[in-house]
DNA sequence: ATAGGCGCCTGCTGGC
DNA sequence: TGCCAGCAGGCGCCTA
C-alpha cells in the first residue's frame, strides 16, 4: 500500500515518538510468519538499544539504533507501524511490539497481507548490502536528469512500468505512478525509449511534484495506511485519475480510462495523455 | 539479459 | 441475504 508520501509520513511522525527512546524489550505477537523471516537472535540484541534516528529510503523505514546496528521495516501493501499506549488493546494482525522507555507506551508493526516485514541490520554495511541486494535506485528528489534520460533509454518497456522499478527511482508505486504520468500528460504505454528529451524532463519533475504534494498532504489512504501517529492521509482527496475510472477528467472532462499495465490497473485520461 | 507473469496473504466490494 | 469473483499503496522468484 504505502508508497514514499506514506513512508515519509511515518518516519516523521516515529522521528520525535521514538529518537532518544530505549527499545526495553521486542516481543513477537502473533506466530505468522512475515515476508523476511524473524530472528530470535536479534531481539536480544535490540533490548535495551537507544533510538538514534529514524529515516527513509524508498520504501524503507530505517531506525538506527545507538550500537550502530540499525531495524528496517517495509510496509508492503498494509504495514503499519505505529506508536501507541501500552494499555491500548491489541489490534487484529499486530506482529512485533516494542516496548518504548521512558513512557508507558509501544512500538507496534501490524501488518494484514504480511507482505512486509522489520529485519535487524548488524551494522551500515550490513544495511548497505539490503540496498544494494535490492537494486534500490535514486531517490526522486535527488534524480539527475542524465540519469533518468539514460534509465529511459535503456529499457524496451513502457513508462508506467519504468517508473514503477525500484532500482530505476525508487519510491514510486501504483498511485503516484499514474499521477505523475496524468501530470505530465504522457500515455502510460508509451514506450520509455521514445521519450523526448523534454517529455523525460517533464515527467522527472512531475514524479517530485506529486510525492511532494502528496507528502504535505500526508500521503493517501484508501483502505489500511496511517501514519505513525495512527493518523490517515488527506492525498486520495487530489487524485486525479488513480481510483477515478469513468470519472470526468479535471482538465477536459472525458472519462478516465483504466487498462492493465505492468500487471497493474493503470488510469489515465485518453485526450490529455495520447497515445502518439 | 530483460521483461512479463505468478504467487504470496487477507479483506472488502460489487454483481448475480 | 449470500456467495464468489475480482481487486487492492509491493515485491521477489521463475521462466521464456
């Protein structure tokens, strides 16, 4: 579910509840198995390490600890991580719950699907390694032109597809995909190599255009996501095209259009983002 | 080597 | 009302 707007969101709302805070314990609160495998082994080692800093990339949510070993949690489509009293009362799919010192309250990560997970990371090396096993690309606000050019150049597939590849730009996902591309006014299947140069710039900044617009608004929630406060986003309120199939288009009115591209439902407008 | 498809899970919605 | 297919903010593995 949740793509950069909701990860940035959750990394500023954990950076004040959790740096300088003491992980006193880390216990498991279900037996379901997540996408990477828990480690017993890692729980020991995180009791009693302080929060130094939380942060961002891509996807990832990475909070380092004062041992310089660092947590990471992806969200997958239905992650939650959220600080809350320890009193409150369990939710349905809690998976971890970190006690947090001092204060009366918990880190939780609940998670539905299970298609996310926290791993423990020993070391910035050992971090680096996930990043780099994972291909993970550039972030978008710090993508070079040439850069981006050269990524469309190189690859036979179309540009909703491109901009959905971690290891192209990473961050992006279904939503801020077709946004992005609505913005720019690009068809979806258009292959990337045929890009022009100021097509490819235009999408560059409508790719940051819309996370930024989407991180001030807190980022989108359709279903699941909340931030780390446990608070929804506000963006879903500005799509313009994602989740509108059939809708008026805002710029010209004629219906949006849904397809299936890159094995997702891709939306766009037929007449403000043609084909050729 | 690239690109597409499928599987992983659970929950919700819409159509019959 | 009930059932069931289809769909969902993601990724990683397999195959052609």
């Amino acid at each position: 579910m949740p793509e950069l707007p909701e990860v940035e969101t959750v990394v500023r709302d954990l950076r004040p509840l959790l740096t300088g805070r003491r992980l006193v314990a880390v216990r498991r609160a279900s037996d379901l198995a997540l996408r990477r495998p828990w480690d017993v082994a890692w729980a020991e080692r995180v009791a009693g390490r302080t929060v130094t800093g939380v942060r961002r990339r891509g996807k990832w949510i990475i909070l380092d600890l004062d041992d310089h070993c660092a947590l990471v949690a992806h969200l997958g489509m239905t992650g939650q991580l959220t600080v809350v009293p320890a009193a409150r009362e369990l939710a349905g799919h809690t998976h971890l719950v970190f006690d947090l010192a001092p204060g009366d309250e918990q880190l939780r990560f609940r998670d539905s699907r299970r298609f996310g997970s926290v791993t423990w990371h020993e070391g910035p090396e050992a971090l680096e390694a996930l990043f780099r096993d994972a291909g993970l690309g550039p972030e978008p606000f710090e993508l070079a032109p040439a850069v981006w050019r050269a990524s469309l150049a190189g690859t036979d597939r179309a540009i909703k597809a491109v901009l959905l590849d971690q290891t192209v730009v990473a961050g992006v996902g279904n939503i801020y995909a077709d946004e992005a591309l609505y913005r720019a006014r690009l068809h979806p299947a258009r292959r990337a190599r045929d890009l022009g140069r100021a097509e490819a710039e235009r999408l560059r900044k409508a790719v940051a255009g819309v996370l930024q617009e989407a991180i001030d608004k807190r980022g989108s929630t359709i279903r699941n996501y909340v931030g780390g406060n446990g608070a929804a986003g506000d963006y879903q309120e500005e799509f313009r095209v994602y989740g509108r199939t059939g809708e008026a288009c805002p710029r010209c009115g004629r219906p949006v259009e849904r397809v299936r591209l890159a094995g997702r439902s891709t939306h766009y407008c037929p007449r403000c983002q043609p084909a050729g």
